[in-house]
C-alpha cells in the first residue's frame, strides 16, 4: 500500500500556484475582468441597447464557468508535475496557515468540503433559474451556459475533493493506494472521480476517522448532485425543446 509518507526526498522549489490563496486570487481576477468586459460590450450588442435578465444571468453563469474552468486548471498544472514526497511538501501547512486557510475557505466558501458544498448550490441554483423563468428558458446563449455551469461545477468538486485528501492525507494520513510509490495528484485525482461518480473510493484504502468523515460528506455531495441536479436537468432540456 501507497501512503504519503516522511521519507527524505529531494526538494523541489514551491510554486506560487501551489498555494490555495494563490490560485483563488488569479483566478478571481481573471473572472473579474473576463466578467466585466462582457458585461460593457453584452447590451452594445443588443439593438435597444438594454440589459436584459438574460444579459445579467449570462454574465453570472459564464463568470461561474470561467472561475470553475480557471481554478481546476490552475490547480491540475500546478500540483500535476510533483511526485508524492514533492506534493505532500508543496501542500504543508503550519497552524496558522492551516487557521487562515481555513477561515478562508469558510468565507468564501471555495474550498474543501464547504467549497464542494457551495459549488452543488451554485449548480441547483442555475438549473433551477432557467427552468423557472420562461425568458430564459427561450434563450439558448442561457440554456447553455447552465450546462456549461453544471459540468464546470462538477469539475470543480473533483479537484478541490483531490487537493483535499492530499492534504488531509500528508498530513496525517488514513489513505492505503495500491503500489509502493507515493501517491500524486493523479492519484487523488482519480479517488475523487471514483467517488463522485460511483459513491465508493475502488482500490484505495480509508483506514482513519477522519478520512471516512470526508469521504461521507463526498460522497452525499455526489449523490446529490447525480440526482437532483441530473434530473432537473434532463427536466430543464426537455422544457426547453418542448
């Protein structure tokens, strides 16, 4: 079995990006300007040249893309290349970070199990919009944004849940993966798909409290999502095309 252990390796450099605080202020800044460039040029482009509920809730779903989009790629090629001794390093925190870290996450609601959860609501909510309001129901620019906002939500839970159990797994362990070396990204990369997709973690071992604990609440953010976001989803689509 696989665990992020202790042993000596070589160091490698921190990148910036490796840093949770780093990657969330790049990527809202990104959504900030992409967001307000579309939003000056989106009622220029309408012949009256008002702002329409459609024109608001485009810049909403395609700024929630955009975020989802930028972050879990930000995070993928940040942490991607380190082997497990690297990345076990990269993601080390001491009390206080640990502390602000997550205070962080509980403020804006980006991250670890709190993010997952408020990424979920994110994609309810946007189903549940267009389904509710007929002008949006007729633009197709808004019924694919929400697809759009629902897979990128999704995308995000997997990675943020990835980054979450590496975490929680070099720092005190409680994950058992097949094979001797250390595991990566990929590696949790993978249990966090497993688990959002098949509500268990495969071949990897959960041998402690508090890994189960995260796997739980995982696991009923997925299960939720699969369903209830799914089905109004499929609901959404057929509205639309009837």
């Amino acid at each position: 079995m696989r665990a992020a252990g202790s042993d000596v390796a070589p160091r490698t450099r921190r990148p910036r990006l490796a840093s949770d605080g780093a990657r969330y202020v790049v990527t809202i800044v990104l959504t900030a300007v992409l967001a307000t460039i579309y939003g000056a040029i989106a009622p220029v482009l309408r012949t009256d040249g008002a702002v329409s509920p459609g024109t608001v809730v485009t810049v909403y779903f395609g700024a929630w893309t955009a975020y989802s989009v930028v972050y879990t790629g930000l995070t993928w090629i940040a942490l991607r290349r380190a082997d497990g001794f690297t990345l076990v390093d990269w993601l080390a925190e001491d009390r206080i970070g640990r502390r602000r870290r997550r205070r962080t996450e509980w403020l804006a609601g980006s991250g670890g199990p709190l993010g997952a959860l408020t990424f979920c609501a994110v994609a309810i909510a946007a189903v549940i919009c267009v389904m509710v309001l007929r002008e949006l129901r007729e633009d197709p620019v808004v019924v694919g944004l929400a697809v759009l906002a629902v897979v990128a939500s999704w995308l995000l839970i997997v990675i943020v849940y990835a980054v979450h159990y590496a975490r929680e797994n070099g720092r005190s362990g409680g994950l058992g993966f097949p094979g001797p070396a250390p595991p990566r990204l990929a590696d949790y990369v993978y249990l966090s798909v497993g688990i959002s997709t098949a509500y268990n973690s495969g071949d990897v071992t959960v041998t402690s409290t508090g890994m189960r604990s995260a796997a739980t609440v995982h696991t009923v953010v997925a299960f939720v999502f699969n369903t209830v976001i799914v089905a109004l989803l499929v609901s959404m689509l057929v509205t639309v095309s009837t």
